[in-house]
C-alpha cells in the first residue's frame, strides 16, 4: 500500500500532470477521483489545515457555480466555504496530494516535487548510431 495520496480529476489538466510526475518518481499513488468519492467535512478540514493556506485558496474559483453562489463575497466565512465544498465538491480545487513530506495543493503540477520522497525518473536516451 503507498503512503501517497492525490486527489484527483481525471478532466483536468494540471491534476492529470501532477498525477503523471508522481508516478514518474516510481510510485503509485492511491487516487481519490474527489468529484466520485468526495472526502468528508472532517478529512478536508484536516486536508486544508495540512495545506497551511487559507480556505479560499482551496476554493476553485475558476468553476462557473463559484460565481453562481457569489462565494467570492467576504460574507462567506470559512465553515460556509467548506459547507459549499462538500455539498459542491466541484468547488475544491485540485490536485492535493498528501505525502509523508507533507500536503500540497499542486498547481502548479511541479508543486508536488517539493513533498515527492523520491526523485523524478529520468528517460533514457535512444543510443546514437
């Protein structure tokens, strides 16, 4: 069983590339696809309060239901956030990833080399004839 841990949307971009260098560094991690299996109120507040950022800053903002909702507003406290979040999991963004070294929300994708116990795999070269 590893002891890494993604958060992961397949459609998105930035999660598919931290997903791609985590497995480069020769690890399988275990994938949370979030917006399927999203985590309970308790497991993302621990997974924020790991992040060490504000709440916003774990809001997507760039989803259209954020300004649907007006989440932008600074009526919001952190607990309504969080509530938006869970009923929304849309609107947390992604990837996090969770190692031994640490939790980051990686976006950027190169974020998660900072908490990768082990280094990027390099990629040999074809031999010159």
């Amino acid at each position: 069983m590893t002891d890494i841990t993604i958060y992961h949307n397949p459609n998105c971009g930035t999660s598919r590339n931290t997903l791609a260098m985590v497995r480069n560094s020769g690890i399988e991690p275990r994938v949370i696809e979030y917006l399927k299996t999203p985590p309970s109120r308790a497991e993302l507040v621990a997974l924020i309060a790991a992040i060490g950022k504000p709440v916003r800053d774990v809001l997507r903002n760039k989803d259209s239901l954020f300004e649907e909702l007006d989440l932008g507003n600074p009526k919001w406290s952190d607990d309504d956030l969080i509530d938006f979040m869970i009923v929304n999991p849309i609107l947390i963004n992604r990837p996090i990833v969770v190692t031994p070294l640490g939790t980051r929300l990686c976006r950027p994708s190169e974020t998660v080399l900072e908490i990768l116990p082990q280094p990027q795999q390099g990629i040999s070269e074809p031999p010159k004839v």
